[in-house]
C-alpha cells in the first residue's frame, strides 16, 4: 500500500519539473556581467574617439607655431588654447577646465637632443614656441572622466580620470618672426 506523499514534497516536484521561469533566472545572472561589458566597450571607443580627435587638433594647431604664425600675431598660451578649443568638439572635450597646453621649445639641430618632461600636473606646462629652425614639441592634455573603466583600469589618474596626451615634434619654418617670449 502506498501512503500518500506529503503536500511539500509534492510541491517541490512540480516546482523541479517547470522550466518556465529558468530563461529569466538565467537571464538575472548573466545581465550584469553582459551589461557592464557592452558599457565598457563604449567607454574604451568613445576614448579612443577623443584620443584621435584630440591627436587631431594637435596636429591642426602645430601647424599655427611651425609656420610661424603664433609667434607673429605674438600668441600667448591662452589664446593658443583658445585656438585649439576651436579645432576639437565640445561636445567631447570641456576646454574651460580639461585641455591643457605645452609648448617647448629647443635650440637643437637634431631632434635627439630634446629631452622630454613627462607632465602628469597640468600645473608643469610651459609656452615656448621658439623662433626659426628650433626643434619644438607641442603637447595637448586631457582628462578623461571615467565611468565603467575606471573600476577596472590601472591606468587611472588618481581623480579617476584617464590621461589623453597628444605630441607633435617638428622644426620651426623660416617665417622672418621673431619668436616670443617663454612663460
């Protein structure tokens, strides 16, 4: 004879069997891990994005020093930034408190004879744009915030932001200026 089986076990049998629920419990574990992956890759395209941009417009704006045409409207370091601002997005980059401008000069006839400072303080740049036929090197900062990355990243500032840095090394055109003063 059998005896008939407890309620509860009953229960959890019917409750063993239905798979209805198992796609959304599945689902539950997976998300996080599948969400925060997908918004890391963004974040890791959207710097690189401004990383190209920012190259960019260093470029665009070394060319201003090269040929001279900084030094003869006697460009100060503020209004060089201003032209800079001008060649990169806003809607990507804060230029009132995030790019910053080193400009260096060097009276060298060979360009192994620059001996770059590695600037981390934004508080280190320096306008030199040099005269005719010196090695100059303009660099563009940028703090990049963080959100996903930032978790992850080893290469995060202290504040949680990432360092973009932008160089271009060239040597002063002949433009008959006379170069400005350093600050």
């Amino acid at each position: 004879m059998l005896l008939p089986a407890h309620p509860l076990a009953r229960l959890l049998r019917r409750f063993r069997r239905d798979r209805r629920g198992a796609t959304v419990v599945e689902f539950a574990m997976v998300a996080p891990l599948f969400f925060a992956l997908l918004f890391a890759i963004i974040e890791v395209a959207m710097i690189f994005f401004a990383s190209q941009v920012l190259e960019t417009a260093t470029q665009d704006s070394a060319r201003m020093v090269m040929t001279g045409q900084a030094q003869g409207a006697n460009y100060s370091q503020q209004d060089f930034k201003k032209f800079v601002c001008g060649a990169v997005s806003q809607a990507l980059f804060d230029c009132n408190n995030g790019i910053y401008v080193d400009v260096r000069s060097y009276p060298a006839t060979s360009f192994s004879t620059v001996n770059l400072v590695p600037i981390i303080d934004p508080t280190q740049v320096k306008w030199c744009p040099g005269k005719d036929g010196d090695v100059v090197v303009v660099r563009l900062f940028y703090q990049w915030p963080l959100f996903v990355t930032k978790v992850f990243s080893s290469t995060a500032l202290a504040n949680g932001k990432r360092l973009l840095i932008a160089t271009a090394t060239f040597k002063n055109e002949p433009s008959g200026t006379a170069g400005t003063t350093c600050s």
